[in-house]
C-alpha cells in the first residue's frame, strides 16, 4: 500500500502520551495512527458492514419452519 506523510498538530502534553502508548504496545506513532485511524473508517465501508451483518446472519442461523424438530432422516428423504 503506498503511503504519504501528513503533518498533524498535537498538544505537547497528548504527543507525550502518545509516544508512550506507542512504545508499550511495541508500535510507532505512525503504526498506532494508522491502526487507530483505520478502525473508526472501517464502519464506514459499505463492504465491511455487510460483512459484520451476514456475520450476525450466520452466528443466527435460519429457521427452516421445523421448530427444531427433523421431521425425516437424509436416507428418507432420497428413498435409500
């Protein structure tokens, strides 16, 4: 993926802050902006959000109108 730098304007205190919580979890300032940056876009991709709902769909199931119940084995219903 190409890059490009921007400049971003921090209070002096906050960048502090954020230079600490880069080092503790092993990243750079930049890694931690992109990883922060890119989960508050990621609701906003059409792909994503179908994603997460067909997700729910699937962890859900479908009811298949047997209330649970089969109402025939396999070998059954393809006369074996």
């Amino acid at each position: 993926m190409e890059t490009r730098n921007v400049t971003v304007a921090l209070p002096k205190e906050l960048l502090q802050h954020v230079k600490e919580l880069a080092a503790r979890r092993g990243t750079s300032i930049s890694g931690l902006l992109t990883a922060l940056l890119s989960d508050a876009v990621e609701p906003e991709n059409p792909y994503g959000a179908a994603q997460r709902v067909a997700l729910i769909k699937l962890e859900r199931g479908y009811d298949l109108g047997t209330n649970g119940v089969r109402p025939a084995s396999r070998a059954k219903l393809h006369d074996r």
